[in-house]
C-alpha cells in the first residue's frame, strides 16, 4: 500500500480579521516536502498575512495551524521549524553580514556557529563580504543575506515574501537557484510575487488568493500564458 507524505504545513479554517477588515477566510492549506507554492493573488488579497499566520508571527482569529503535526499556537517551539523572509529583512545595518548571522544563530541556539555562518556566506556568494557593514551592502546582497539569515537553522518550510523585489539578474539567478538546492534537501517553499515568470519553473504547485479567500489550489499548469488567462478569469468571477 502506497504511503501518503504527511504534510509539513496543514492550515484548517484559517481567519484573520482587523477590526471590521476580513483578511483571511477560511483558509484551508497544506504543503509537503520538496514543493514549491506559488501564491498567487492582487494586492490586499491577504497573502502576507496567510505567512505571517503560518510564520506564527500572527495569530489567526479563527483556525489553526499546524508544522510537522504540532499546533503552533499551543507550541511555540514549532515555529523553529520555519524560516521566513518578508518585506523586513531582519537584518541590523551597523553589523557585518558575519556578525548578523552569528546573532541570528545564537537565537536559535545552534551549534557549530562559525561553520554554520560561513557555509550559509559562501551558498550566498557572499564570502568576500562577510566583513562588510550590512548597511553599504547592495540590495540585492541584503536579500540573499536575509535569505541566509532565514535558513541559518535549517527550517522545513521555508516563506518568502515578494524575494525577488529590485533584485538584478545576477542576484535573482542566485535565489533561483538557492530554491532549487531548498527543494532538493525536501524543504517546503512558498513564494509570494506579482510575477510569477520570475519562478514559474520552480513552482510545483499554484495558489490563488482572492478578497482573503482560495480561489484555486493546482498543479503548475505547464504554460504560464494559460495559468494567466485563468488567473484574470478567477479575479473576475
């Protein structure tokens, strides 16, 4: 008999309300090992807050949610198992990208630090900067930082928020890449991005959020022209 993969990410009924603004509406969503979620959606329809929900960063009004079959909201401790990336990256100017991940590691109480910093450096193609004041760096050198930052302790479930914003080609190639390595070692990603060209061939699975709620929830079609027709369908439902 064939074995289902537990999920890594299971979200049931979520709801999220700011005073009398809807923002999430009863969400239901999993995610497995080696998948890429690609979501999907206009602004405002309430993506940020579905990862910050997952992130535990924000605590839904309604739901749950659970990582590797522990609730999060009952078991904080859960949250270790995500790594995070959003519009704030979390990263201090006045330290050096070095000294940033080696905080970032003591937060989560790792060991091996110095290894574990310079392994993270160099994936980032930032070795030769490991002294440099993050405050000097480019835009896109603090992106991957962040992204270091938020695998350092190597989560199951990785959430990234609009990564590729004001990223050259260079650095966008870099991050395309670093999601390929995360889906090879089983890590569960989901992007949030207004283009989704930008990691359409990663994407495994494609969510659309609408006004708070799913509207759809399918395999990556194989065309993106196709998915973008029966995305502007969706919105105008």
């Amino acid at each position: 008999m064939t074995s289902i993969q537990a999920p890594i990410v299971d979200a049931r009924g979520l709801e999220r309300r700011f005073g009398h603004v809807v923002a999430l509406r009863s969400v239901d969503l999993t995610m497995r090992s080696g998948e890429v979620v690609l979501l999907a959606g206009p602004n405002g329809a309430g993506k940020s807050t579905l990862l910050r929900c997952i992130a535990g960063l924000t605590r839904p009004t309604r739901g749950t949610v659970r990582i590797q079959d522990r609730q999060l909201r009952l078991d904080p401790a859960a949250r270790s198992a995500v790594g995070f990336l959003s519009h704030q990256n979390f990263l201090y100017d006045d330290l050096t990208a070095r000294e940033n991940l080696r905080f970032a590691a003591r937060l989560h109480g790792l060991d091996a630090i110095e290894r574990r910093v310079m392994d993270a450096l160099d994936a980032a193609g930032l070795t030769q900067r490991a002294d440099t004041r993050v405050g000097v760096l480019s835009h896109g050198m603090r992106q991957r930082l962040s992204i270091a930052r938020a695998t350092l302790h190597a989560p199951a479930v990785l959430l990234l928020d609009e990564p590729f914003t004001g990223l050259d080609a260079m650095s966008a190639e870099l991050l395309r890449s670093g999601i390929a390595d995360d889906v090879q070692r089983g890590r569960a990603v989901m992007c949030v991005t207004h283009q989704p060209a930008e990691i359409w061939q990663l994407a495994t699975r494609v969510v659309v959020l609408d006004r708070g709620a799913v509207k759809a929830d399918m395999p990556r079609p194989p065309a993106l022209e196709d998915f973008l027709v029966r995305f502007r369908q969706l919105l105008a439902a």
